[in-house]
C-alpha cells in the first residue's frame, strides 16, 4: 500500500474517532458513535498491516499478543462492576502510558524501520517529540497506578506530604528538561534512559499528595495526558490518526479536569499542589454537643410516602454500598405512591466525572428521571423531600456561608431548601473534605444512621 | 522554499484540539464516564506504532530488543483497545430512556 493511501486511511480513522465523540452528546447517539470508533480502530491496525506488507513469523507474535491482550481486555470489560469504574479507567490510562514509553524505546533503539534516522543519528525533530512522548507517557504511567492503588483502596486515600515536595518536583520537572536537551545533543542512551527513569518517579510524586476527594480531577488529568503522550508519538511516526486521537483525547482529559475543579469550586493549581482532605480540628471540637434527629427506615417510609414530590441525591456512599439498585426500587415504590421522583447529581459526586449517572443506570433508572446540578437545584425550594445518599459535601451549606471553610464557594445542591432532608449515613463524620455538615443539626432533618443499602431496603419493606 | 510537512501535522494538530474541545464540550455530562473510557480506547490507536516496531526487522532479529518492547506495547494497547470499547459499549447499553423502559 502506498504511503499516500494508508495516510488517507489513518485520517478516515481520526475522523471516525471524533464521530464516536460526537455520538457522546445524547444517549440516542452513543451506541453508533462507539460503533464508529471501533471501525475508525480496524480501519488503522489493517492499513498498518498492509503497509507494512510483511506477513511473516514477526507477524503470527504481533497477533499471538494482540489475542492475548484483546481476550484480557475482554473479560475485564465484561467482568468488572460499574462501581469500579474509576479504578478500571486509572488502570487504563496506565496501560496506554506505559504502551507510549514502550513504542518510543523501539523507536529510539532501532529508528530506521520508522524511518526516523539511524541509532546515534536520529533526526533532531523525531528525537525531541519521542522523548516528550516518552516522558508524558511514564508520568502518566505512574501517576495513573498511584491513582489505581487509591482508589481501590489498597493505598490510604489521604493525601501523602513531605516537606519540600513541590519543591523537588519543580526540580525534577527541569531536569527532564535538562536530560533532553543533552540528549538531543549527543544522543547518548543513557541521558534517555535517566530521562525515562525520573519521569516514572516524577508521576509517583505527582500524585501522593493528592486526596481521595480531588480524584475526579486526578483522573480525568490523567486522561488528558495519555493523549498528549500519544500525540507525542504520533508526531514521531508520522501518523495522522495517532496525532488526532492525541489532541481528541488531550483536550477531553482537560475539559472533563476543568468541570471536576469548578465543581469543587478549586483551582487546578491547588488540586496539583494537593494535601487537601485533612480534617478540620475546629469543627470536631463541638460535633458533640449539638443535638440531631434520628429515625429509622419506617419514619423514613412514612415521609416519603406522604410527600408530593422526593429528590434523590445520591453519592459515593451508594457505590460503596452498591444500593443503586434499592434506591431504584424505593422510587418504584414512591411512584406506584403517587410521588415524583427524582435524581439530582452533583458534578463531582462519586469518584469520576459522571459516575453517579453509569450506576443509575446500571440500576435501570430511566436518563430523563436524572438532571444536572444547574438543572434542578430550583427545584429543592419546592420539594417535600431530599432524600441524600452516601452524599455529604455537595450538600453542605458551609459552602455558601463560611469563608473560613475549605469548601467556600463550591457550587453545592440546595438540599436544605426542601422541607425535609433525609441523610443516609453511617456516623455524623465529616466527608471527604474533612468538614462537619450544619445540615445534620437543623430541625427539618431526620437522620438515618445505617448501612445505605440496607436502609433503602428497611424502606422499600415499609413502603409496601 | 517547501513548507516542512512537521507544519503540516503541526496544523492538524492545532485543529483536532479545537475540534475535541467543541465535540467535548457537547458531550453530556451524564455520559462522562463513557466519554473517559471511549477516548482511554481510541489512543490506543498508539498500537500502530507497536505493530511497526514489533514487525521491524527480518526473521532473524524477531526478538530483538526493539520488537520485544514493540510487543509488549501491541499486548498492552490492546487490552485497552478490546477492554476500552467494549466497557463503554456495556455502559452505553444501560442508558435508556422512559418509554423504552416499559
């Protein structure tokens, strides 16, 4: 196949891939936009093959791993629960780090078969876009196992600070830069190797000091590098689809970051520089003298069943507990009530940009029965009751109230405007924010101190 | 003097990252999550260049280091690949709207 050709074919895949985007922007359209990404996919690994024309033992390896990997792939997708999702996409990101630091060694080791120059005399262009790739992708690498390891739990969620971290980030940041730059002077392997080496340790150091909280923005960060990364590469080969899906991918990382941080009312900077989450000793102090109102799932039953209309709010206790499905048949049992039911989702409820939605839905919640933050937060004014699950700081009203407070300003769900406000929730503790909730001490809120899936099923039992 | 074709991909570059930032920006957020694991499949299309480093070489020079790390790019993209579309298509299946509900 002709270069010209296959380049025609690699922009047919890139084009593809911002159709599989693009079919995101409403339910409908999604199944075919995935659907065009997986052919814009085939469309690229066969003109790769056929431009390359060499069918012969190296090619039975490249499909013996391309099986292996696809088959593990595979039963990972089909086997792994909608409550793991933000793991699974960490682990992802790592793969495709690590896979750009893989394809950029070959290419560095042996650049003639990408016709980049020979070993010692690669083109100086090549040179610097592989190492940017390289480094990228080994940050994101890294950076994306300490976010795995987080989140599943295997590692404290609290964010890990030493003195002076920043200031040897910034250092080891220049001397990425540095090794590089003499690199592409001298060519020599072990400036790229040393190269390679900091940036894994630089990923690691990224990502400790940052908490559990903050790691909605964590991972769609980690998104938008393992696009730059792969457009690094894609520069490199000269591969038009490779530089398209970069830049698609990088972009997206970097929109789904920036709504993460204005959710959480947070500046970038301050997600990066981390140590968020440690609790807040002035409100621990005088959680126990204030007085709350406890019920149990037969007052809960009650309420509700009485209510003209019931929000749900729920957060990333319901995941934990994976209630979704008992929340789904609490509405049910709402419904056949008479009452309106309906979600409110916060943008940074749960661990990943709409995570809440994927668990809805895995539960059978109809899409046009869950709205946006800005979609129905006038809606709480008018409302009998919030039902809160497993959420606690995007309810928190400290967010407007107290400047001192480390969630001022947080775009939060007005769920003290209904008339009644029933929180789901193991203890009074703080959330992840490490502040105490006013809202657990007003008059018209009734707590439900249990386990949030056997609560909503204690409930469903009553409602029936 | 002849433009250099780096120009050339640096253009198209500079304009998918506007493309991605309008056909983001029209996802909605409800389907966000899915929007991460699609765009986690599709730069794995970094797997075309794993293929051609996995098949550089003749028979003899098959394991050389450079092909070796070039599989083990191939095998770890396409984790990805098979794993990343084919969740986001499971996903993609449980969003469904009232009236195809009952």
């Amino acid at each position: 196949m002709s270069e010209n050709l296959s380049a025609i074919f690699y922009l047919v895949s890139g084009v593809l891939f911002i159709l599989a985007l693009r079919g995101l922007s409403s339910p409908g359209t999604s199944r075919r936009g995935n659907l065009f990404g997986i052919l814009g996919m085939i469309i690229a690994i066969t003109v790769t093959f056929l431009s390359i024309g060499n069918f012969s033992v190296g090619f039975i390896y490249v499909f013996i791993f391309l099986l292996a990997g696809g088959s593990i792939g595979a039963l990972i997708a089909y086997k792994i629960p909608m409550t793991a999702m933000p793991e699974l996409v960490a682990g992802f990101h790592s793969l495709v780090g690590l896979a750009a630091v893989f394809v950029a060694i070959s290419a560095f080791l042996n650049p003639q078969s990408f016709n980049l120059g020979s070993p010692g005399d690669i083109k100086l262009a090549s040179l610097i876009e592989m190492s940017i790739g390289a480094a990228i992708g080994a940050i994101t690498f890294s950076g994306s196992i300490i976010a795995f390891l987080k989140l599943r739990g295997i590692m404290s969620g609290s964010p890990i600070t030493f003195k002076g971290q920043h200031f040897i980030n910034l250092l080891l940041g220049l001397s990425i830069i540095v090794l590089i730059f003499y690199l592409c002077k001298n060519q020599s392997d072990s400036f790229f190797w040393s190269m390679i080496a900091i940036s894994f340790l630089v990923g690691l150091l990224l990502i400790i000091p940052i908490g559990g909280a903050d790691m909605p923005v964590v991972i769609s960060m980690l998104n938008s590098y393992s696009g730059w990364a792969a457009a690094g590469i894609g520069f490199t080969l000269e591969n038009t689809a490779l530089i398209i899906t970069g830049a698609l991918v990088g972009s997206s990382g970097a929109i789904l970051s920036y709504i993460m941080c204005k959710g959480m009312n947070r500046s970038f900077i301050s997600v990066i520089l981390g140590g968020f989450g440690v609790t807040d000793q002035n409100s621990k102090k005088d959680k126990n003298i204030k007085p709350v109102k406890s019920g149990n799932a037969e007052d809960a039953a009650f309420l509700m069943k009485n209510a003209s209309s019931v929000i749900i709010v729920p957060g990333y206790g319901m995941a934990v507990a994976q209630a979704q499905h008992a929340v789904r048949e609490m509405a049910d049992g709402l419904k056949k009530n008479g009452v309106k039911v309906s979600y409110a989702v916060h943008p940074v409820a749960g661990r990943m940009p709409g995570h809440m939605n994927v668990l809805l839905a895995e539960a059978n919640v109809p899409y046009d029965e869950v709205f946006e933050q800005e979609n129905i937060n006038n809606d709480f004014a008018s409302t009998d009751v919030a039902f809160v699950i497993g959420a606690n700081d995007v309810t928190n009203p400290v967010a407007k109230t107290d400047p001192q407070s480390p969630i001022y300003g947080m775009p939060i769900l007005d769920v003290e405007k209904s008339k009644s406000v029933l929180f789901v929730k193991r203890s009074l503790s703080p959330g992840y924010a490490g502040v105490d909730n006013e809202l657990f001490y007003r008059d018209n809120t009734l707590m439900l101190f249990a386990d949030a899936k056997k609560m909503t099923e204690e409930i469903v039992k009553n409602l029936n | 003097m002849e433009i250099d074709p780096f120009i050339f991909r640096l253009s198209i570059f500079v304009l998918s990252i506007f493309v991605g930032y309008y056909v983001v920006w029209s996802v909605t957020p409800s389907l966000h999550t899915p929007l991460m694991s699609v765009t986690n499949a599709i730069s794995s299309v970094i797997i075309v260049g794993a293929i051609i480093a996995g098949l550089s070489g003749d028979i003899k020079s098959i394991f050389d280091t450079s092909n070796i790390f070039g599989f083990l790019a191939i095998f770890l993209a396409a984790i990805n690949i098979f794993g990343g579309f084919l969740v986001t298509q499971r996903m993609l299946q449980m969003y469904k709207n009232k009236k195809k509900n009952k």
